[in-house]
C-alpha cells in the first residue's frame, strides 16, 4: 500500500521556511496566501507532468503550460514540450 501525501505547506510561514531548507533563500522570504496556492499549484503540475513523462505520455498543455510560464520568470530558458524539457 502506497503511503498517503502529508500536506507540509499548510501556512505561508511553512513556504518560507522551505526556501530556506531547499537552498532557494539563507532566510525565511516573505510569503502570503497568493504566493502559497501558486506554489501549491506548480508543485502539483510539475508531478503531474513529471508522471506523464514517465509513464510516456504527453503532459496536459494545462499543466505544462503552467510550468513554463513560472519557467519563463527571471531569466529562465527551458522550456518543458511534450516529452521533456527542449
């Protein structure tokens, strides 16, 4: 039996705090309730999409589509097409 997803980002406090545990921030940035839904919904595209790829299928373009425009921010320039990044 898979085990059940725990929701770790129940706060705007708790994403902050995850800037600082995975490296993005030394401090805890400034996080409100917009900036948690929109984090939320970025985690749940890229898994998702990430399935989709590896069960060789095409991302939903809602999902991918998501994905790059957080992409597109701050200079990023990959881009995730149909079967992965291009």
């Amino acid at each position: 039996m898979a085990p059940t997803p725990r929701e770790h980002l129940l706060h705007p406090s708790d994403l902050a705090r995850w800037f600082v545990t995975v490296g993005l921030s030394s401090v805890p940035l400034p996080a409100d309730e917009q900036s948690l839904r929109d984090a939320r919904d970025l985690r749940e595209a890229i898994y998702r999409a990430a399935r989709s790829v590896a069960e060789e299928e095409r991302p939903q373009a809602a999902d991918r589509d998501l994905i790059n425009t957080w992409a597109g921010r701050d200079d990023s320039v990959r881009v995730l097409g149909d079967t992965g990044a291009t």
